[in-house]
C-alpha cells in the first residue's frame, strides 16, 4: 500500500482521537458532574471514534510503520486538532510561547517525513 495511503490513515486515525476527546469536553461541560458526562450520548460518538482509531493504528503498523514515527506525526497532529478545536468550540486562547510551540512541533513533523 502506497505511503500517502498510511499517512491517509494515520491522520484519520488521529482525528477520530482527537474529535473523541473534543466530545468528551463537551459532555463534561454540559453539567451534572462526573457522572452524568459518562450518560451523554456523546460519549457513544466518542467511544465509536475510539474503536475507529485502534482500527487504523493496527493497519498502520501492520504495514510496518515505525512506532516512533507513528507517535511523533500523531503527537503533532493531535495537537493541531485539539489546539483549534479548544479555540473555536470551546472559547480557548494561546499566547505566544504556545503558538511558537506549535510552530516548533509542526515544524519537526514535516522534518520526519524526509
């Protein structure tokens, strides 16, 4: 399978981590505390985007794909999503330290694909 394929998967991989756990804070922030984020029904979406992303990670590796590569390019695009997900769902704010910290990590991700 061609590598533009796995990286295909990879990030859908890592976006359905990264919307599950987008899901997860809107339950929580829905109130009624722990235990009624656990009865959402978003939590169904966010279990359902779990399973997806342990589908694909297993593909990815069964192609052989390196577990180190895999964490690094999932680390920064993980954190890509939820960086702009807790911006614009959620009325989040960066400064600029955090800013040039994703500039940084997205930076080293394009450099691990050379």
């Amino acid at each position: 399978m061609p590598k533009l394929l796995h990286i295909g998967l990879l990030i859908l991989a890592v976006s359905a981590v990264a919307i599950a756990d987008a899901l997860l804070k809107k339950a929580a922030v829905g109130g009624g505390g722990f235990t009624e984020a656990l009865k959402s029904p978003l939590m169904i979406g966010a279990i359902l985007l779990y399973l997806f992303q342990i589908f694909f990670f297993t593909y990815i590796f069964v192609a052989g794909w390196k577990l180190s590569i895999v964490s690094i390019l999932q680390t920064g695009l993980y954190a890509l999503i939820t960086l702009t997900a807790g911006v614009l769902f959620f009325g989040e704010s960066l400064n600029t330290v955090q800013i040039t910290a994703i500039v940084l990590t997205l930076t080293g991700v394009v450099l691990l694909n050379f």
